[in-house]
C-alpha cells in the first residue's frame, strides 16, 4: 500500500467463491441444523418488493491483487460459526478467535470438502 496507495486502497470483499452462494434460508436452515435446536418461520410479505434475487459479494478485487481466496465452503463456515457462539460465554473470547485463526491458518490449501 506504501508503493501503489491507489492500487490497494478503497474498499475490498472477502467472501465465499461462487459455489458457496445460497439463498438465506439455506443459510438459515444450516444454522438450525449446526445449533441442533429451533426452527425458521418465513413471515415476509410476499406482496413487498424484495431487494435482489441474488446478492453477493464481489471478491475479484482481493483474489486478483492479493491471490486470496477463502479456504472454506458454507458447510464450514457455518459450522465454525456456531461453534464460537455456542462457546463464546463459556470460553475465553481471545483463545477461542485465536484457536479459529490457527485453524484456518493450519488448513490445507482450500478445505472444499
């Protein structure tokens, strides 16, 4: 950034690669399954205009000039996600971020399983 401030600067997106791209209530719907109890009611109104079909985050910008990419797919995103709110009342908020960081950081190169 110190040698091409324009280059790097502005905004950049992290997110998942196309094939992680659900709708919200698939999302939804493994956060229930990852929590093991609850359950989702769609109250919308259907006579509302929605925002999109299908929103997403641009990551071009951070795999072209970074070569990121993310190392996990939905299912463990999700699962990783609800791990840390099931613990993070009962554990050591830090430790837990750190010990998640040096899981991602442990994984092989992508952990599209």
């Amino acid at each position: 950034m110190y040698k091409e401030p324009r280059k790097f600067s502005g905004a950049w997106n992290f997110g998942p690669n196309h094939d992680s791209i659900v709708p919200v209530r698939k999302i939804v719907s493994m956060i229930v399954e990852k929590w093991g109890v609850g359950k989702w009611l769609d109250i919308s109104d259907k006579s509302e205009p929605h925002e999109a079909n299908l929103l997403s985050l641009d990551i071009s910008k951070a795999r072209n000039f970074l070569n990121w990419h993310p190392k996990w797919n939905i299912q463990k995103c999700i699962e990783k996600t609800m791990e840390w709110y099931k613990n993070y009342n009962n554990e050591d908020v830090y430790e837990l971020c750190l010990n998640q960081i040096k899981t991602i950081l442990k994984s092989k190169e992508s952990q599209y399983e």
